[in-house]
C-alpha cells in the first residue's frame, strides 16, 4: 500500500463505531469471517472492533473503513 496515509488513518479511527459497523455487517448478511478476509484479518479481529474491545489500526483500519463506507453505500442504493 506504500506510504501510510495518516490522515485517511486518523478519519478511519475517528470514525469507527462498533455498533454501526456490526449493524452494517448484519444488514449486508456477511459473517465476520467473511469482513475478515476482505480485509485481511483474523474472524477474532473483526469480533474485538465490532465489540470495541479493540480499535482498527494502521492498514487495515483503513481497508475496514473503506469496506464500511462501501457496505453502507450499497445497502443505501438498496
């Protein structure tokens, strides 16, 4: 992904709402398994943000933000 965008980061966490970010995913009827690969993490990472027992970081806190903003587009769309 080259240089980390700092800023694309610092909105990624800003942000970040668990329970949004679970409503998004049950709405679109994906399992967190499925969030997982999308972004290249473990199913227990998305579990940890979705209860927010942990934050997205770094890259992948910005391919999750990006899934989310894309998730809630198309669910929009209908």
């Amino acid at each position: 992904m080259g240089k980390p965008n700092l800023l694309e980061r610092s909105r990624a966490r800003r942000a970040f709402r668990p329970a949004v970010a679970r409503a998004l995913r049950r709405e679109a009827r994906l399992s967190m398994a499925e969030i997982g690969a999308a972004v290249n993490v473990s199913e227990g990472t998305v579990s940890r943000w979705e209860t927010g027992l942990r934050r997205p970081r770094g890259e992948a806190a910005e391919r999750y933000a990006a899934l989310l903003r894309q998730l809630e587009v198309d669910l929009r769309r209908g």
